[in-house]
C-alpha cells in the first residue's frame, strides 16, 4: 500500500503478482485508491472483486470485498454499487456459521458508513440481521463498535439497536460510555 503511492506502478505491478486472494484484493484497492483516471479505477476495482471472489469462504470473500465497496461506494453510480451490494450478500447467504456471517457484513456495512445513507443503512440491517442470530465475543464487539460508530453519524436510534442486541452487561456498558463521550463532544 505504501509503495504503490510513492511509486505507482511499482505498486501496482507487485499487487498484480500477489497470488492469495485476501491480500491480492486489497493491494489492487490501494492501487484503485490513487488511481489518477476514473477508467484506470474501475478496472481495478473489477481485477480486486475478481480477486476476492476467489477465495474460498464466503466470509472472506465478503469481508475483504469491503476495500473494493468503499471505493466503488465514492465514485458510484448508486445502482452499481447495489448492484455490488446484491452480490455480496448472496454470497454470504452461503456461510454457514452466524458469527462469520455477520462478522463480514459488519465490515461492509462499516465500509459503507460513509457512503449514501441508502447504501449504508441497507448493509446495516444485513449486519444486524446477521449478528442478533449469532452469540459470542465477536459478535458483541461488533455490534459496540458499530453503536458507537453510529453515535458518531448521529444514528442514535439505530446505535441504540446494537447496544439492545449486546448479550454482555460489561460490553453494553462500555459501548454507552463511548457513546456518551462522543455525545458530549457534539
């Protein structure tokens, strides 16, 4: 990521080398990221989804498919990006087990938080959807994480809807400790 700034088609050339998938993907975003022209972009954020679909569990397919999403979320069009959005969730749809499932759509739902408000409510609900079927420490650090995220945004009733779904007393209370200084700071 540092190497394709300071020396762009270094950069870029050693993302196209990498052969896993995970890591593939994300060095073609970073190249998509500094991209000067809108086509030379696009055609990297197609070679990274092309990547990511190449890996092996849903779960990591999604989830690292949030670096391409954010910049596709930026430079749009809105339908590409559901268009995008549709795809990835049939292909979470395909894990199996909850916790991955909603572990992948809290990271494009966070992708996407500062997206339109459309796109990024829509990957919301996935989440929450997702996590409130799952248990675990993961889950309640994401769903902390995400409330206090969407305190930020000024989503309260929304942050409140993740603070609900915390199952554990000391996680719940630290989201709304964080919450509350980020509402006194407003």
């Amino acid at each position: 990521m540092k190497l394709v700034v300071e020396d762009f088609d270094a950069g870029l050339g050693l993302a196209r080398t990498i052969t896993d998938p995970w890591y593939r993907c994300q060095g073609l975003s970073a190249a998509a990221e500094v991209a000067k022209t809108e086509g030379l972009v696009r055609q990297l954020l197609k070679e990274a989804f092309g990547a990511a679909a190449k890996g092996v569990e849903p779960n990591r397919i999604v989830a690292v498919s949030s670096w391409p999403l954010r910049i596709l979320a930026r430079i749009g069009p809105p339908d590409e990006v559901e268009r995008e959005l549709s795809r990835l969730h049939e292909v979470i749809l395909k894990e199996p087990h909850p916790v991955r499932r909603a572990d992948a759509l809290c990271s494009i739902a966070w992708s996407l938080s500062e997206a339109s408000q459309k796109h990024f409510l829509r990957a919301l609900d996935l989440f929450l959807e997702a996590a409130l079927e799952s248990h675990g420490w993961k889950r309640n650090r994401n769903l902390k994480d995400m409330a206090v995220r969407l305190t930020s945004m000024g989503l309260h009733d929304r942050a409140k809807q993740c603070v609900e779904g915390i199952e554990l007393p000391k996680v719940r209370r630290q989201a709304l400790r964080e919450m509350e200084k980020i509402s006194k700071k407003a």
